[in-house]
C-alpha cells in the first residue's frame, strides 16, 4: 500500500512542478502584454486570451497538488482537538463520499464538454484569437482526474494511519 | 384540467436587464396569456445558470429548452452564426426584419442552426449603435493607428486591418480603463443602455454608428423540445417570440430618444460627431475584404453574405426614397 | 426548504473539519443528486469555465506572489518595519500599517481573496513574529483585506450600478469618504486598543532602531522607506498613469517585487521558484473554495433558494426608515450565508426600486449596501475571507483566532455604516 500511496504522490508533485512553472509564465504574460501595449503601441488577442488559459490551467491542476500538501483550509475548532485516527476516518470518509464522486460527476459532464467544443473545432469568438478552445476546456476533467490520483494519495494514506498499526 | 407544459428559458443577460430583459419577459407573459396558462416559461437569468454565453450549448444539450441571446457570440463555436445579429454598414433595423421574413434570411438562419438541433427566431433589435466614446477626436485614418479601443468580434478584426488596437477588458475594468487613459476608446450600446456607465463624464465625444445598424438578438429553441409541444401551443410561442421581438425595437427606440434627452440637457458637453468620409471609406474597404475572405473560405456564408449584400441593392433603393428622402425633405419642417 | 437544510448540513459538516472547499462540493452532490438528479451536474463544466474566464480574479495569483517574494526576500519585514518607524515607536504600528498597505491593495483592485491572502503572507508572520495578540492580527488582516470592498475600484460598486441603473462614476467617487473613514476607524481601534493592551500590539524593540551615527542613520531610513515607494509607485502608479488596467497592476506588483528583490541583492531562482510553488498552493486553496461554493450556490438556486428570499423580501415594511433599518438587517444576516454576488442580484432589484419610490437617494442606498456587503465576507461561519486567511496562516493560528479576531471589526464596519445613514449629509449625499 506504501508503495501505491508514493506513486500518487509523486503525481501530484509533478502537478506541483507544471502549475508552479505555470505561475512563472503568468506573470511574464500579463507583464509582457503590459508592456507592448503601453510601450510599443501593439497587443494581440491571442496573448491576451493565452493569460487566462494559462491563469486558469494553473489553478485547476493546482487543486490536485495542494490536497496532496495539506494546503487546502479546514475549519479546525474541533478537529484539531481529535486522535490521529479520527481524523483520519474524517479524511477517508469525506474522501470517498464527498471528494471522489463530485470529481467523478466533474470528468462525467466535463468530457462532453469538452468533446463539443473539438467536434465543433471550436476558435476563440474573438478574430486573432486562440484556435483549439477544446484544450482549455479539457482541463476540467484532466484537473477533476488529477484530483482523483491525489484524493486516492490521500485515502490510502488515511486508511493506513487507521489500520496498519505502527506508522 | 388541461395539461400544463413547463419549459425553462436561459438569458444571456443578467437578472433585470433592461430592454433586452423585458423582452424575455415580455414573450413569456404573453405566451402564459395566450395558452391560457397552459405555457409555463421560468426564465433563469445569467446569475443563476452562471454562463451568458453558454446558451447556445445549455439549450443544445437540452440542459435549458429555450434560450435568449445574440448570434455573434457564437461564431467562434459555428462561424456562419456571426452573420445574424448585424452587420458593419449592413442593413437597417427595419431592412433587416424585410430581409429576415420576406428576402430569405429566416431560411437561411433555420439552415445554420438546425444543425445543432436548434430552431432559432429573431429576438428584438436595438436599432442602430453607437461607435462608441471617445476620448479624442478621429479626423484622419492615421488617427485609427495605435487607437487603443476596446471593440470586440468582427467590428475590432476591421479596425485591427486599419491598425488600431482592439483590447479585451471585462466589463467591469471598462470604466476605469478609460477614466485612465489604458484605452482611448469603446463601444457599448447607445443612450438606453450607455446612460447609466457614465462613460460621457470621462469621454465626452460621443461618434455615431457604423458597425452594429440593426443589432437583432435571437430566441433558441431546443428542436426536439419544441417538437413534443401540441401543435397550438408551438404556434402560440412562435408568435410571442415575434411580437416579443417587434416590441423590444419598438422600446428601444422610444428608450433611446429618452435617454438622448436626458443625457443631452443634464451633459450638454458631449459632442455628437460622424467619422470623417475618408475614414468610412477606409472601414467599408476593410470590411468588404475580410468578408470576400470569409466568403471564399466557405460556401455557406459565401451564400448568407451574397443574400444580405443583392437584399441590402434591393431594399436601400427603396429606403432612399422612403424613408431616407422623406426624412430628408422635411427635415427643416421637423424642426 | 431545502435551502435551509442545506446551509443546517454544510455547518455541520465544516465544523467536521474535512477541507470547506470539499465540504461544499459534497453537499451539493448530495441535495443536488437527490433533490433534481445526476442531471443537475451538466451545469458544472459551465459554471467552472465562466471562473476561468473571469479575468478579474487574475489579480489573485499575481497579488499573493508579490506576497510571497517580498516575505521570502524578508523585504515585508523591512517594508512594514519601516512603516512601523513613520509612526514612531507606538505600539500596534505595525499593525496599522498593515491597514495601510490593505488600503494600497485596495485601491488597485477590488478583489477581496487576493488582498486577504497576500496581506497574509506578507504582514501576518511579522505581528506574530513580534508577539502580537494572533486575535488582533487576524482581525487586522481580515478587516483590511476586504477594504478593496469599498475603495475604488470595485468590484461590488461596479455591480451595484449596473444592477441599479446608477452611474459607476458616481458611486466611486462617493465611496471614497466612507472608505477613508473606515480606513480611519480601524486605525484608531488599533491605536486605542494597543493602549490600553499593550501586550497585545507591543511596539517594536529599541534594538530595531539603533545604528551608527551621522548620516548612515538617514541612510538607513531611506534604504527602509525606498521599497514601500517603490511598490506603491509600480502597483497604483501603473493604474493611475494608464499603464495597465487594474487587474494587470497585480502583474506590476509582481514584477516590482522581484526588481525590488533584484535591487537589495536577495534575489535568486530558488527564491521565485518557492514563491511560485507557494502561490499555487494558495491559489489552488481560494479557487477550489470558489468551485465548491459555485456547485453549492447552483444547488441552492435550482432547488427554490431564490424564491425563499424573495419570500422573506415581501415582508418588509413600507416606511422610509423601517424599511431602511430592515433591509440593512436582512441584508446583513443574508451575508452571513450567502455570497454578495448572490445578494446583489436577487436581492437588490427587488429593493432599489421600493427605495426610489420613497426617495432615498440611490447612490446613497448603494453605498449602504456595499459597506454592508463588505461585513459579509468578514461575518462567520460563511465569511470567505476567514477561509482565506486561514488557509495562509501558520498552525498555531486556529479558525477560533480568526472567528474571535473579526469581531470588533464587524463592530466597527456597522458603526461606520451606521454614521452614514444618520449623517448623510457629512458623507456628502443629498
Ligand atoms: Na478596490
Ligand atoms: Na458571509
């Protein structure tokens, strides 16, 4: 089971990597837009819409990442004061009730989603737009599958805590 | 009892949207009327179904039955939507709806969207927009050069081709992007919706229309849905979708005149003003050859362009010495 | 009904203390599965896109990695030292100029979520680092977070005019006494508080201060004062010169962290890359809030929640000032639930138009109502900017800190609001 926890993990550390490389391209996109419209009198859509792609790949993917960290915000009045083990039950449940089936629904729609827009071929609606919008919108279902490897991290390391003795 | 038909109805437009709103409302009060109550319509307004320009494929999918909203938004989904809204140096509102119900373009339109198992109807019409505000004056077409304009779709693509600048802002950064200098110009509506942002304090040249004559929106009905409604119920909908579109032209109309009014005694600064002929010429020159373009690329709006263009030689002759030339000599009597 | 039951079940379950943003998301899935079907989730792909294209919330990211470069460059220590030493050594300076930068973060954009959490990271470990009253601190940040609220530009004005047909213009320009005021009020709570408390705001030790003589000191100060001047000059001066729009500022603030970091020589790629990697995490906690609370919404909306408030609307009474005290109170209990986007588009139409029967002055109610709506995202269990805060804060800094630590900002938020509908006239209205 350790072993099968750590390949989840890694996964969701790669994640990590791509979305904080991401980040980085942000700010150099918005910068750079900034700057050719205001200093060189030139701006292009594509660029333009590229911020958003990319502001918004990096945060979906980014949700993956961050339950494998810890980084996402509990309300902690009572939990902080339960066992390990308690919290783990909390965590494993809500896993599989909560996390797990909405992420399944997520890929469920947002394949269609997604398959509308590529069977369309569908472009940015504005002209010097982005071509190819079906890419961005597969990044709803990849982020709710990436989510999935990192909720399944996540469980089998709750489960363990509950019912392997010594860890 | 008889039986009730319930259908939900997506609006590109936030709740209470003026105008193009209380045509929405107005369709589905007359249709409940009509039927005798027993066409129930519940509209959900952007701010519950969350995607304004999701409409197209909430009611494709059958998520939503009916949908209002505005063809151009979706020619980056369905390219040969972009011609059914209105078109720079097109027809006029009242060409328009000849051309929609006598001279083909309803056909034509049915054509483009069926494939998406949708039935599309005329929705209500703005009449003619305004060019936008301005924060200096446009008297040259080397003016348009390094013009920083917020003007989205195919209006921004023809001044990108004279080399100015189209900027996407979201909405709400529009008033403080101009306020700042960040853009030197937008377009919005007219005086019935442009009133209340407040742009004239900051711009205060105020250039008439050119690229958006006859902004018509559009009803969208989910095919399959419309087909299990009885007969009498589908053309109970179809004829308050009709007259509710009739009647959103004629609001905007009285709306527009009001809001000039006001705007022009409470802000007697702004200055109304035409582009120059030349810069016309120019925009025209622009706009004929993205459209050969688009015509040469594919056949289907090869087909709508040639329609709209021998429909526009056909009925302008007439408005000429209609409307235009009545207009036109009695328009010191007017006074 | 189901409503209510809804808002019952996610308190409950929060209070478990399973991640909110999953919370919400669960129990969506489960009233919405049950209450409308599987069928309902074919609108989940839209509402997320219509988050992704919403590119206001860009200033997000690129404001909490300004945060992050400027506290792992120990540039904010510096900055809000320095700030600390304009006000002399009084106590609680640091926390007011806290306050200060949050009134700088608000005046370039009207995001809530990216000023919270970036004051977070930049101001909260130095109060905690000099044994400031966590209360006190938390509270500070919350309050000054959510003042892009009510100083221009922002987002909640922008909405407010449009759905009430008054001019954008206007209600900015009369936001900015109200704003100023409460800016002042919060100050003035600090320096009160630290006062009579002084071990919960201490001022900064002597040792901060000492130095060489003759001009190294000045240059000392200078070299303190340079970096604050310098962000404020990248982050507004980018606005206010038409560089870039508000939301492009945030990528200014960035870009002028790193040049700073690159001008005090503290510069290095493993600094920017941890920055970024921390500002994901961060990110991804704030956005993943706003999906499960975009399911939860849809859930509650599509199973009857608005016709529930409209409900409650009707029974309002039909007098000016009943009507005004009431709508103040309703729209301020709402804001413990629900979403001022939410509130603002049900809830307003059916009240601007009541109120300009009886002659209230509609730039004046707008103004009430964002100053109110401002309090909801500090108001508990469903503040966000509680969340948010939370999500940035270290371990020993528990919900309870931050729930008790708002209060007497909510205090003083409602006595500001109060003065503006006793004294119009001050503020500028009628
Ligand atoms: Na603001
Ligand atoms: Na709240």
């Amino acid at each position: 089971m350790e072993s099968l926890q750590n390949v989840f993990d890694r996964f969701s550390d790669v994640i990590g990597k791509i979305t904080a490389t991401l980040m980085i391209l942000l700010l150099i996109n918005v910068f750079y837009d900034v700057v050719a419209r205001y200093f060189f009198k030139s701006s292009s859509i594509a660029f333009q819409e590229l911020e958003w792609h990319i502001f918004a790949s990096m945060f979906l993917l980014g949700i993956a990442y961050t339950l494998k960290e810890e980084g996402h915000v509990r309300v902690d009045i009572l939990y902080e004061k339960l066992s390990d083990k308690n919290k783990a039950w909390i965590n494993s449940l809500g896993c599989i009730f909560f996390l797990l089936p909405f992420c399944g629904l997520v890929i469920w729609y947002g394949y269609d989603f997604t398959l509308e827009s590529y069977s369309l071929n569908e472009v940015s609606g504005d002209p010097g737009g982005l071509s190819h919008r079906w890419l961005i919108k597969a990044m709803i279902p990849l982020s709710a599958l990436a989510l999935i490897f990192s909720g399944l991290g996540m469980l089998i390391k709750n489960l363990r805590c509950i019912f392997e003795k010594d860890i | 009892a008889d039986k009730v038909y319930r259908l939900k109805l997506a609006e590109t437009w936030g709740p209470n949207f003026p105008v193009f709103g209380d045509s929405v409302k107005n369709m589905v009060k007359m249709a409940e009327e009509m039927s005798n109550g027993r066409l129930k319509i519940r509209v959900d307004s952007a701010n519950k179904h969350k995607s304004p320009f999701g409409v197209f494929d909430m009611v494709k999918i059958g998520q939503y039955d009916i949908g209002h909203s505005a063809s151009y938004y979706y020619n980056g989904k369905v390219p040969n939507t972009l011609y059914f809204t209105t078109m720079p140096f097109g027809m006029t509102a009242s060409e328009q709806y000849a051309w929609f119900q006598y001279g083909g373009g309803q056909e034509l339109m049915d054509e483009v969207y069926s494939a998406h198992n949708l039935v599309p109807f005329p929705g209500g019409n703005t009449g003619v927009q305004m060019g936008g505000w301005f924060r200096k004056e446009i008297n040259t077409v080397e003016d348009l050069k390094n013009l920083k304009m917020r003007i989205p779709g195919f209006a921004g693509e023809v001044l990108a081709k004279l080399g100015a600048t189209p900027v996407n802002i979201p909405p709400g950064e529009l008033y403080t992007s101009l306020e700042r200098n960040t853009i030197d110009a937008l377009e919005w509506v007219g005086p019935s919706l442009d009133l209340r942002m407040g742009f004239h304090k900051i711009a205060p040249i105020y250039y008439m229309g050119w690229h958006e004559p006859a902004t018509e929106l559009m009803f969208i009905v989910n095919k399959k849905k419309l087909e299990t409604l009885p007969a009498d119920l589908q053309a109970i909908l179809k004829v308050a979708m009709r007259k509710a579109s009739y009647d959103m032209y004629v609001q905007s109309y009285a709306l527009s005149a009001e809001n000039w009014a006001v705007m022009k005694t409470e802000f007697p600064d702004i200055q109304v003003k035409t582009f120059p002929p030349a810069v016309l010429s120019a925009m025209k020159k622009a706009n004929d050859e993205i459209l050969e373009e688009k015509a040469s690329n594919d056949p289907m709006a090869a087909k709508i362009i040639k329609s709209q263009q021998d429909y526009l030689k056909l009925v302008r002759v007439w408005t000429d010495i209609s409307e235009y030339g009545y207009i036109k000599s009695t328009k010191e009597l007017a006074k | 009904m189901i409503g209510i039951i809804m808002f019952g079940v996610a308190l409950v379950l929060l209070l478990t203390g399973f991640p909110v943003a999953f919370v919400f998301a669960g129990v969506a899935l489960i009233f919405g599965v049950f209450a409308e079907g599987f069928e309902l989730f074919a609108f989940m792909p839209y509402r997320i896109m219509s988050i992704m294209e919403n590119s206001i919330m860009m200033a997000v990211p690129m404001f909490i990695f300004m945060g992050n470069v400027l506290q792992k460059t120990k540039l904010a220590e510096q900055l809000l030292e320095a700030m600390g030493q304009l006000f002399g050594r009084v106590r609680g300076g640091v926390a007011v100029s806290t306050i200060l930068v949050g009134c700088l973060l608000a005046a370039s954009t009207g995001v809530v979520g990216a000023s919270v959490v970036a004051m977070g990271v930049i101001s909260l470990p130095v109060m905690l680092k000099y044994n400031y009253d966590k209360k006190l601190a938390t509270g500070v940040i919350c309050a000054s977070g959510t003042l892009g609220q009510i100083i221009p530009p922002s987002i909640i004005l922008i909405i407010l005019g449009d759905v009430m047909g008054v001019p954008v213009g206007d209600l900015f320009r009369a936001a900015v006494l109200p704003g100023a005021i409460l800016v002042g009020a919060f100050i003035l709570y600090v320096l009160i508080y630290a006062y009579f408390k002084p071990e919960a705001a201490p001022a900064l030790p002597e040792s901060e201060f000492s130095g060489p003589g003759g001009f190294a000191p000045y240059l000392v100060a200078f070299k303190a004062i340079a970096p604050p001047l310098v962000l404020i000059f990248s982050v507004l001066g980018s606005i206010f010169y038409g560089i870039a729009t508000p939301t492009e500022s945030s990528a200014i603030g960035g870009a002028g962290a790193i040049l700073l970091a690159l001008l005090y020589k503290q510069c290095s790629w493993k600094i920017l890359w941890e920055s970024s990697i921390e500002t994901v995490k961060v990110t991804a906690m704030v956005f993943a809030i706003f999906i499960g609370a975009t399911a939860f919404s849809m859930v509650f909306s599509y199973t009857g929640g608005e016709e529930l408030i409209e409900e409650l609307m009707f029974s309002l009474p039909g007098e000016k000032w009943g009507f005004l005290i009431i709508t103040m109170l309703v729209i301020l209990v709402l804001g413990f639930f629900i979403d001022f986007v939410e509130i603002s588009f049900i809830v307003v139409p059916m009240l601007y138009p009541i109120a300009e029967m009886m002659g209230i002055d509609l730039t004046w109610f707008a103004i009430l109502i964002a100053m109110n709506l401002q309090t909801s995202f500090l108001t508990p269990p469903f503040g966000f900017s509680l969340f948010y805060l939370k999500g940035v804060a270290p371990p020993e800094v528990k919900t309870m800190d931050i729930y008790k630590g708002v209060i007497p900002f909510i205090g003083l938020q409602l006595l500001v609001l109060a003065s503006i509908v006793v004294f119009p006239g001050f503020y500028g209205f009628e």
